[in-house]
C-alpha cells in the first residue's frame, strides 16, 4: 500500500510539472519522497513565495524550482553542509536550466545555543537575504548527525543568528523521517 501511495504521489507530481521537465533525480533513501515532495510543489504554486530556503538540497530544490518557474517569480535557496553534494545538486539545477530559480550554498554545520537546547543546523555565513523568507523547508541536517532534531527551533535559528530578522510570516513544513 506505501509502495502505491508514493507511486501514485510521483505520477502526480510529473503530471504538474511542465512538458518539457527533464526526469527527476532519485527519490526515496536520502532524497526526498514523492508524496513530500508533491507537497512542495502544491505549496509553492499555490502561496507563491518570493523567497525559499530550503536547510538539505536535493530532488526538493529541483521541484520547488520548477514550481517557482511556474510562478513565474521566486527563488529558493538551499543550504548543503557537504561539498560533493553541493556540487552535485548545482549540476542537477544547471541540467534542468533552473538556475535563475535554485542557489545551493555550501554552508557547514554549526552548534548552536537555541531555547532549551543545542543544535546543529547549516552555517548561516553566507546568507544574508534581501527580503523576507516566505516559506522553510526541512529536509536536514541528515539524521544520523541530529536525531529527531526539534524542528521548532528554525524560527530562532533562523531568526537570532543575524543582525536583523529576515521571517516573514511563513508557512514552514518538515520532511517526516
């Protein structure tokens, strides 16, 4: 039954997705799963965010670029603490031509001193947006590094590691493991 619903979710997927689509990368195992990411998609096309960060790259950038595609406007970034990834997903996004849409930016885990606990989340060095974050995604840090980490904590992570808050008020959605 679990093998049908993700097969059902991907045929729904390709079936949203524009004629000219390249093939998707894999999913499933460290990708995301179809019916996640069809949720991305719905999601992205129907609020239409100008700004996605996305904490983990992969097959959820390439769909969430060719939804903000769609849109017409929009970018997404995505934060990938390991450099062959990094490079990997870049070549997917230059592959599928999203590159106006997907920045993938290599970006380290760090600990951080958040509410009642510490974290590891991506470094956020580089990344200083020019408007607001509309919409997060969470697909990382990977498991086996932070098990189950308390993903209510992106909004002070992400919001109490600048000089200025940058969230507007978004919708975020997390990757169920």
């Amino acid at each position: 039954e679990a093998t049908f619903a993700q097969t059902e979710a991907l045929l729904g997927l390709y079936a949203s997705l524009p004629n000219s689509v390249q093939p998707l990368p894999e999913t499933r195992g460290w990708a995301a799963s179809p019916d996640f990411l069809r949720l991305v998609y719905s999601l992205i096309r129907k609020k239409k965010p100008r700004l996605v960060v996305e904490l983990g790259s992969g097959s959820s950038t390439i769909v969430s670029g060719y939804a903000l595609q769609q849109n017409g406007s929009g970018r997404v970034v995505s934060f990938e603490h390991l450099e062959r990834f990094a490079r990997q997903n870049r070549r997917e996004v230059s592959f599928h031509g999203l590159e106006e849409q997907c920045e993938i930016l290599e970006a380290p885990l760090e600990t951080y001193d958040l509410d009642e606990g510490s974290w590891k989340w991506y470094s956020l060095e580089s990344f200083d947006p020019e408007s607001p974050i509309d919409l997060v995604i969470i697909d990382g840090p990977p498991g086996q590094i932070q098990m189950s980490p308390d993903t209510r904590h992106y909004r002070s992570y992400l919001n109490g590691c600048r000089k200025r808050p940058f969230l507007s008020s978004m919708t975020g959605i997390e990757r169920m493991k």
